[in-house]
C-alpha cells in the first residue's frame, strides 16, 4: 500500500469527493494551455506501470482518479475524511454534462477500439447530447505505427476539447502520450470500457456489487476469456509483491 501511494503521489493523484475531482479536472482544463492527460487508476494499471515496455507511458499521465474500492477504503481510514471513488463511466458522464457549461463550445471526440464500440457510443451520445458536437472513430487492428499515427493526427485536425480514448490500459495510455504531444489546450482522458458500459455493448455490474468491491469478480464473470490473467494473475501477483516488499 504505501508503494501504491509513493506512485499517487508521484502521478498527481486526485483524492477527494466525487464533485471535487469533476470541478477540479475542469477547472485545469480550462486555465491550462497545455494538454492533460487523466487516467481513472485501477489496481490493473497500479501493476502494469513498472512494466519498462509501459512506464514512460505512465509517467506521462497529469492526474489520476481513485477508480478502487480498495484504494477508497484504505484512503478514508488513512485521512479521516470523505474521499469517493471516481469511477470511469460515471466520471465520462459527469464531464459530459457540466463541460457544457464549463465551456462555451464543448467538442469531444471519442476514440473506441473497434467499429462495434463506436457505432454503440456513438448512437448513445447522439440521442443523449443532440445538440453537442462530437465526432467518432475507432483503431483498426493491426496497423503499424505509421498508420496508427496517422489515425491519431486526425484527431488533432479537427482540435477537440476533449478526447475520450476508451481502449484500455496500457494502450490507450499509449496513444495518450501521442496525442499531448501533439496538442493544445486539450484534456485526454483515458476510460477503458466506460463506451461499452455507457452505451449498453456490456452489462455493467450493479452497484452493490461496485460498492463492495467485487466489481473484479463480476467482470471476470462475465469475460473470462480475455480478463481472466488480469484478475488471477497480474493483480494477485502485484499483491504479493506489495505485501514482501513491506514485510
């Protein structure tokens, strides 16, 4: 744990409540000129930013959220204060709905790992935000980096204020790290699975299950096939470590 928090601290981690850590995300929005990366940090992204092949892509990241129920728990006890989870699709919806007045012409754009998830995203934010200008596009598999980055100079073209990458982690931290180089004055935030949950694509655990922090284990319910070493693996195994290391 206190490992964990050497890497919050290091990451510019966002504690507090859930409105404080909306207004906070875009009231720097809005004042910087430079852009910003924002991560909800999971334990699966707390494991994989020791990674070499993924740190410098970690190290890049502005401000992170509290998107565990663990790291809450454990943050309340140690501060004796109300701090929240700040969970990916609940902050996209948040932000999606006070950037219009936050901002004069809000612009978002959504970046989705395939065209199925951006087709569901995409009729979701239409019927919800008619009026709120967007634009909507998803990574091809296997494109080389050339092409990949030709994807992304689109996205800066058309200046978003804010580009939503809903990949997954460590990809779409990736592609973030491209994507503040090569922009101003633009708020990236990295979401995951927030489109498929939003819009529908996949079932979302209730919110009892998300409270008591078995939110892992309906998701390895329900996608075994590809989260299975996330959650029996990777996590456990970074646990572990924790829990030597500090023996």
């Amino acid at each position: 744990i206190i490992y964990m928090l050497i890497f919050l601290e290091k990451r510019k981690f966002i504690i507090g409540t859930f409105d404080y850590v909306i207004n906070f995300l875009l009231a720097k929005s809005k004042q910087s000129l430079h852009s910003k990366i924002v991560l909800p940090c999971s334990l699966h992204d707390l494991a994989m930013q020791n990674n070499k092949n993924y740190q410098s892509f970690y190290e890049n990241i502005d401000y992170c959220t509290n998107d565990s129920m663990l790291l809450t728990n454990y943050l309340c006890h140690k501060y004796k204060k109300q701090i929240e989870r700040v969970y990916g699709p609940e902050l996209m919806l948040e932000i999606l709905n006070k950037s219009q007045k936050v901002f004069s012409k809000p612009k978002h754009y959504f970046l989705a790992p395939n065209k199925k998830n951006m087709i569901a995203i995409k009729n979701w934010y239409q019927k919800k935000y008619p009026k709120i200008h967007a634009f909507f596009d998803f990574l091809p598999l296997n494109i080389d980096k050339q092409q990949e980055y030709l994807y992304l100079q689109k996205i800066i073209l058309k200046k978003p204020k804010i580009i939503w990458v809903g990949i997954g982690s460590p990809k779409q931290l990736e592609l973030a790290s491209w994507l503040k180089k090569h922009s101003k004055n633009t708020l990236i935030i990295c979401v995951g699975a927030a489109f498929d949950f939003i819009s529908g694509n996949k079932k979302q655990a209730p919110q009892w299950i998300r409270k008591n922090n078995l939110e892992w284990f309906f998701r390895l319910l329900t996608e075994p096939k590809r989260l299975w070493r996330r959650y029996l693996v990777v996590i456990p195994k970074y646990l572990v470590s924790l829990i030597w290391k500090n023996l």
